[in-house]
C-alpha cells in the first residue's frame, strides 16, 4: 500500500503544479493523508520498528506535504483569477 501510494503523489503533484487550480483536490483528504503518514511515522519510531517501510513513510509524508503547499499556491491563483474576473 505504502509503496502505491508513493508511486500515486508524483502524479498528484504533477497534475497540481500543471493545473493550477484546487478543482478537484480536498485539503482535508490531504490532511488526512498527511496526519496518518505521520501517525505511521511516530509508531515505528515508538514501537523501535524502523525498517526499510519507514523510509517510504517519509518520503510520501514529504510528497503530501509538497501536494499541501501547491493546494494554497493553487488557491492563491483561483483567487488572483477570481478578482481579475470580477473586474
């Protein structure tokens, strides 16, 4: 599962920086996403179960997080383009 994902948010993030706009995204899915990779994160560590599954953890927390931050760019542009519409 870990390993899918982490092949899903390359996509994810392509199609955010691309399409620059929040349709279709849910920041609060992302959240979700983000706050149970750390919830993952936190018990291996906890538990002294780090393995190879830990490195994979990290590295789709950071992908999310990247996908966050190009959810409030994306947001800022609807913005931007909401104002110069209603001109």
């Amino acid at each position: 599962m870990v390993v899918l994902f982490g092949i899903s948010w390359p996509t994810s993030i392509v199609k955010s920086w691309k399409s620059r706009t929040t349709r279709g995204k849910s920041l609060v899915f992302l959240c979700c996403i983000f706050t149970g990779y750390i919830c993952g994160i936190v018990s291996k560590i906890t538990a002294s179960n780090i393995t190879y599954v830990f490195v994979f953890y990290v590295i789709n927390l950071v992908m999310v997080g990247i996908d966050i931050c190009l959810y409030f760019r994306n947001r800022a542009l609807d913005r931007a383009r909401a104002a110069a519409e209603s001109r």
